[in-house]
C-alpha cells in the first residue's frame, strides 16, 4: 500500500536521474511536494523557491508573501504545471482506502419516473473478479442522457471510483441495438436556455469523471452511439464496436447544435485535427468497421445474433488487463494521460515520476520473482 504522501519522498537526486533533462527545472519539487497538501497558496510559495533557467519575475502574489514564478523561456513553468496536474492525479490513482465488500447487482439510489433503476452496477465474480461493469438501461429513450440517467452515473462513478477491487470499468448498455442515442433532445426542450447551459455543463463534468476514472475503462458498442453517446465512449480508455451494427457519430451539427460534453476535444486528440473537423462539420455517420479502419475504436467484430458481440469482445480485452499489475496499470494511465497534455520532455518527466512511484511497491517484487522462479505472478495491488 503505498499513502498519497508517499509522492513526497522522490529526491531532488533522483529526478536527476529519472529526468535529467529537467532537473533543474523540477529543483523545487521535492519541497513542492511536501507543501502541495497545505492548499494552492503553499503550492506557489513553493513554486516561487524553485530554481529557474530563465528569469524569474517579481511579481505580486496576494496568496503568499514568497516570490511568484512569472514566464520563463527554458520552459520550467510548463513543466511545474504539467507536474503539479499530474501529481494531482496521482494522489487520485494511488488512493488506497480500506476495501470494500464485493459490489453486488444493483442500481442506484436515485430512480426514474418508472421506479427502475436506469443504471445498473454489477461487480463479476470467478475469474472475472476485478471487472465491473456500467449497463445504461433506460429502453424508452434509447439510453439518452437525460437528468436521471447522468445523475445515476455520476453517483455510480463516485463510488467507483474509491473501491480498489475495481481493476477494469466496463460501460455497456442493456437495450439491444443502442449504446446511447446521445443527450435527450426531449427533455431538453423543455429547458431555459441557463438550464440547458447548466446541463451541458454536467454532462461535461460527467465525461471528465470518466476519462479521470483512475482503472482502465472499456466502451462496448454493440448499437447506436451519437452525439453524447460517442463522447462517452470517447472519454473510456478503449472502445470496441460491432461491425455492422454499431453506427455512431458527431451528429449535432445536423441539429443546429456543436459537441459539447468534450467531442471537439477529445476526437481531434484520437483522429487528428482534420479528420475530426470533417467528421464534426458534415455530422457523418460511421459503421464499427468504418470506426476501426479510422482508428476510432481499438477492435471491430462481427455481430452475433444475441447483439452482444461488441460486449463479448470488451470482456475479453478487460481479462486480458485483468492479472496484470493494478498499481503498475494505473499509473500507466496517469503518465500517458498528463504526458499527451505537454511536450515530450515534460512528458518524459512526468513518466519518471511516475515510475518512482512504482518502485517500492510489493507488486514489483513480486514480478521478479516471478521471473526469477519462472512462475505466473500473483499481484495483490500493494
């Protein structure tokens, strides 16, 4: 088990060695760290105390009496911001609270106008322990987000997202030949223009929630995923399709609308700027295969007669993660994640802190022996 506080223990010497590039840029992080828990106001004192390769401006901070950071040309200020976001997610990745007891099927607290639960949460068990899965079952909308259905999301994340027997999250849904129809036009209509601003506000937040999930997540696509369906899928970290079946895109611009639960961002990141300005400005549709052929969707398969294979094939990528080290696959996430944010040299940073961190860990040593005695390892997540 590694505390958050654990961060604070890389020296000074070992970002050298981890990042000599960067060294004397990140001098100050080792203080920074210790500080980072006093609140924001320690965080830029601390900033300020840090050596730089370019100057430093003397400006005014009201939150701390120290010298403030101003622009440097040596690119350090980058760096600390990019650190000081990724140490963040770390603090997130690494929580390790006392665990839970097995999730059992169920919904969540909050209903819709039917009574039924149009999130269910279920936690496998045998050799799938460690997967859970997220059906979205709302039938008589198409699993559109509506105010109920990002609510129960929401809530089912949050408590996720602290258990650390989840390993892998999967998003599927519960009605056969539709993952989401995207937001609910509906009940949108019926919104002021500041409640309609509000909402796509929270579906925003909800998205982030689910791109900041600190396991794997997995979108299975067995149907229909348009407009905010496909951000959601957008926002997992893998996503798989049917072939035939599956047709999703960034429709709004055919409804006088634009992305805006983080399709305009998170699309050009995954296709590039191009592809996905032509995507967005004509609202094409896509086939699964179509999909994979782009490189939106990591696998493509063939439907079943059950409409689940997309399903089928996302369990399977999930127990390929599944014994592999959780600690380990974390942080992974966390480097690649901050690192796509900054240039490649804070990103090589950011992966040698992050590595650091996966030093004195059990399931590192016991990888090697694993090796060494030339057995499959058992990792616990410690």
């Amino acid at each position: 088990m590694i505390p958050a506080l654990r961060i604070k223990t890389l020296t000074l010497k070992e970002v050298g060695i981890l990042a000599p590039n960067h060294a004397a840029e990140l001098g100050g992080l080792r203080l920074a760290r210790v500080q980072v828990s006093k609140g924001q106001a320690a965080w830029k004192t601390t900033l300020g105390c840090a050596p730089l390769g370019g100057a430093v401006a003397k400006t005014r901070d009201t939150a701390a009496s120290s010298p403030r950071r101003g622009r440097s040309s040596g690119g350090a200020l980058g760096t600390f911001s990019a650190c000081a976001q990724m140490l963040r997610a770390l603090t997130s990745a690494l929580r390790l609270p006392g665990p839970w007891g097995p999730l059992r099927t169920r919904g969540c607290a909050s209903h819709g106008a039917t009574g039924d639960p149009e999130i269910q949460v279920r936690a496998l068990t045998g050799r799938d322990q460690g997967i859970t899965e997220i059906l979205m079952n709302r039938p008589s909308a198409r699993n559109a987000l509506g105010n109920v259905l990002v609510s129960q999301l929401l809530e089912a994340l949050a408590q996720l997202r602290e258990d650390q027997q989840v390993r892998v999250l999967l998003f599927r849904s519960g009605v056969k030949g539709v993952f989401c129809a995207g937001a609910d036009l509906k009940e949108r209509e019926q919104m002021s223009e500041a409640e309609v601003g509000i909402f796509v506000q929270r579906l925003r937040g909800l998205m982030n929630e689910i791109a900041a999930f600190p396991a794997p997540t997995i979108a299975a696509m067995d149907g229909f995923a348009l407009g905010g369906g496909l951000e959601l899928a957008l926002a997992c970290d893998l996503r798989v399709a049917a072939a035939s079946s599956a047709v999703m895109g960034l429709i709004e611009t055919t409804r006088g609308l634009l992305p805006g639960a983080g399709g305009t961002q998170r699309l050009p990141r995954c296709l590039g700027v191009a592809l996905a300005k032509e995507l967005i400005f004509t609202g094409r549709r896509l086939s699964g295969a179509q999909a994979q052929a782009l490189g939106l969707v990591n696998h493509a398969v063939s439907q079943n007669e059950e409409g689940n294979a997309a399903y089928h094939r996302a369990l399977e990528l999930a127990q390929e993660i599944l014994p592999q080290a959780p600690i380990a696959v974390r942080l992974g996430k966390v480097a690649i994640d901050r690192g796509m944010e900054v240039d490649i040299a804070s990103g090589m940073a950011i992966e040698g802190i992050c590595y650091a961190q996966n030093i004195p860990t059990q399931d590192r040593l016991e990888g090697m022996a694993a090796f060494r005695e030339k057995r499959p390892p058992r990792f616990v997540g410690k």
